[in-house]
C-alpha cells in the first residue's frame, strides 16, 4: 500500500496518476490527510502529557527526599489521572490508526508513469512477438479433443472426485505435465534462483502482505476452522518469506523460484472460451519471485521478463508480450507485462505469464525493508515476481501446435525429461 507521507507530499500526482487505473476517488486522499492530521495531534498530546507524567516522576523523588510527604502525595494524585488521560488518549491513537490503515488499503498501487491509459485488454500495448504460427491442417483440433483421442487428462473422472476444474493428468499427460515443472524449476535455478517448497495453506497475515486480502476473498478456497486460505499462486507463501525482516543492501537481489499447485475459485466461469485447461480451479505452476533496491527493479523487470520469453522460445511456441493499460493492470502492480502463446487449435491466443513490479506495495504491507548502511534508516524494498510458468495453456499450446497425423510430438528440450518424444 502506499504510504501516508507519499500521499500528504504527492497529492495531486497520486490523483492523477491513479486516473489511468480508471481509479477517481480523490475524496480518499484528502480523508488519509484528515485522519492523519488527527492522529498527529492525538500524539502530540499524548507526547506532552508523558512528558509532564516524567517531570511528575523527578518532582516526586525530590519532594520524598526533602521530607515532603503532603505535597508528594499531591503529585501522586495528579499522575494518577494524567494516566488516564494518556490511556485514553492511546486508545483514540489506535482507533484512529485502524480508520487510517483501512483507509490506505482501499488505495490501489500508482501504475508507473509508461503504463499506457486504456479500460481493458484491448488497449494493451503489443511489445514484442516471437515464434512461427504453425500452418496446421483442416483437421486440426482443440487440446480437448486430443486430451481425449489420446487419453491424457480425464475431466470426468476429475468431476468424480472433486467438481468441474479439477483435471486427471493420465499417463503421458502425467509425465508431460511433471517434465514442464522439472524443466522449468532447472532453467530458473540456472539463471540463479533459489528453489522453496512452501506450505500450500496461508495465514490471514500473509493473504493480506501480498493484496489478496482484503478485497480477493471471494476468489480464494478458504479453511474456516483454521482460518487459512489456499494458495492462488506460490507468489503468496515465497514473497512472505520475508514478512518483517530489514535486510542488507548487499543481500539484494533476492532470486526464488517454486513449484506449487495453485487454487482459484473464480475459475468457475464456464463457457467456450474458457473449455478444457483454458481455466481450471485446481491448475500446476512454477513461479519467480525477487526482492530488489528500489533503484534496479525496472532493471529487473526486463530481466525477468526476457528469462520468461526465453524458457517459451525453448519450448518452440509462438508469443508476444503485452505492456497492460491502466485498466487491466491489478491493484497492487505498478507495471505488467502479460506473455501469451498462440493455441492453434482453438486458433486464439493464450495467456501464460505475467511478470510485476509492485514497487514498495507489497513490501509495505509486509514490513520488508533493507537498510544500505548500518545506522541508516530501514528503506522499503521492491518486489517482483512472474509466472515461469503457468502450465495449463502452455500444455494446451503444446499439444494443439505439435499435433500430426501420427500423434503430438513433444519439443526436443522436453526429451531428456519427458522420455519419449510422441504422445500416440
């Protein structure tokens, strides 16, 4: 979230800047001003009343020690309601720092000054595209089809056990499916990423570091008993990693990468754009995530988002990267670039990756600071991460571009992990 001083110093900019997220309640930063007015004029009032409340202290001793014992119980009785006074006071502090907290939260993040204005995705800007669009035959058909043909992934047998979105990967669907994660995790440990295994469950508090909470409720598989929410990507548990830590400058980048399997309620939308793995509840997918100085994350950025177009280069798909328009952008990124592969069986464009920089968002929410010297004050660090990457359209693309006539023939860096070279 942004913080109070950014906004009481940048006003009009925030105003105006959070106009291309299509964002134009202004009257919230004037009440984040409002409210901080007063809880700074509570706390000098509680600061000058602790302060007579130490003078009371000295004036004691020295009244006890000169034998004034009336007079020192006269003071006795003053601290004993200025105490009440600074307690009621201290109360009224933190009311007004809760009103102030969920005033902050409602702000969404300021979109960097090149995130082109626009409502949705179609007004998002095309980067770079890369790859062939293979020329497939007439008889070219939908993953959903070849899924079946070749019995890889069962949806029935996924709604027997659980409901609609949660596919069985059989056979060579399952080996394809563990060889895309193993390829992925070993490209990103090579471009020096650390791996994690993090729990699939999260608490209130971490839900709420990363934006999930408190407006995503709705979109997450909850425990109620437990008051955990299943993950929706492993950005959630890896980035929480380092909730209430100050690191070093020197420490920085910090560069992890893990393998989870993600959960999404809203996924539930059902329909001919959203058929087979287009849209799952339950989907596999290996996720970057770094921690950078404010003054290398753009850097970063493009680094990211380069090793991402390099791992779907490798596997030989089609793609463009898109810059997001202040309309699709999230609420807690500052700038996206989404990655989408080309399905030529359903002949339309599929979404696989996107790589954020939320800038000190997150880390606000979640404490994360570093410090460049010793005795320097603690400065928010930027966070990133990027999907590298999400495997049900990636398996989709890949199936739908390598079909033949005798089969769906896997991508030659797949080989070493998958073990075959045709799925018939």
């Amino acid at each position: 979230m942004l913080t109070v001083s950014f906004i009481r110093e940048n006003r009009d900019l925030v105003i105006n800047r959070l106009k291309i997220k299509n964002f134009h309640d202004s009257q919230i930063m004037d009440q984040v001003i409002r409210t901080d007015n007063e809880r700074r004029t509570i706390q000098a009032g509680t600061d000058k009343k602790q302060a007579e409340l130490k003078n009371y202290s000295k004036e004691i001793g020295i009244l006890i020690k000169s034998g004034k014992q009336k007079e020192a119980e006269t003071i006795k009785t003053r601290m004993a309601g200025l105490k009440k006074e600074i307690h009621a006071l201290q109360k009224k502090h933190d009311d007004i720092v809760t009103i102030l907290y969920d005033l902050l939260i409602q702000i969404p993040n300021l979109p960097h000054e090149s995130v082109p204005a626009g409502k949705g995705e179609m007004d998002n800007i095309l980067i770079r595209s890369g790859g062939k669009i293979p020329e497939q035959t007439k008889d070219a058909v939908p993953h959903w089809e070849l899924i079946k043909k070749y019995d890889i992934i069962d949806f029935d047998l996924g709604i027997k056990l659980t409901g609609a979105g949660f596919p069985v990967y059989k056979g060579k669907g399952a080996i394809l499916q563990r060889a895309l994660i193993s390829f992925f995790l070993d490209e990103n440990i090579r471009a020096g990423y650390k791996e994690f295994l993090p729990p699939l469950m999260v608490n209130e508090y971490s839900a709420f570091g990363t934006g999930q909470l408190p407006d995503k409720e709705g979109q997450m598989y909850t425990v109620p008993s437990d008051s955990f929410y299943l993950i929706p990507t492993a950005e959630v548990p890896v980035t929480n990693l380092f909730r209430d830590t100050i690191l070093a400058a020197s420490d920085l980048p910090l560069k992890c990468t893990s393998y989870t399997p993600c959960f999404r309620r809203e996924a539930g939308s059902w329909g001919k754009d959203v058929r087979g793995l287009n849209r799952l509840h339950q989907f596999d997918k290996v996720e970057i995530v770094q921690i950078q100085h404010p003054d290398k994350s753009y850097e970063t950025l493009e680094e990211m988002a380069v090793h991402i177009e390099n791992l779907i280069h490798k596997l030989g798909l089609p793609y463009r990267i898109m810059k997001l328009c202040g309309g699709d952008i999230s609420f807690t990124s500052a700038m996206t670039y989404d990655f989408e592969v080309y399905a030529s069986g359903q002949q339309k464009w599929l979404e696989v990756s996107s790589v954020s920089n939320f800038e000190s968002y997150q880390a606000n929410r979640l404490k994360l600071r570093f410090k460049d010297k010793e005795n320097e004050k603690p400065r928010l660090a930027h966070t990133l991460n990027g999907s590298a990457l999400a495997l049900p359209r990636i398996v989709a693309a890949l199936i739908e571009n390598n079909q033949t006539p005798h089969g769906i023939k896997i991508p030659e860096v797949l080989l070493p992990y998958a073990g075959f070279e045709m799925i018939d």
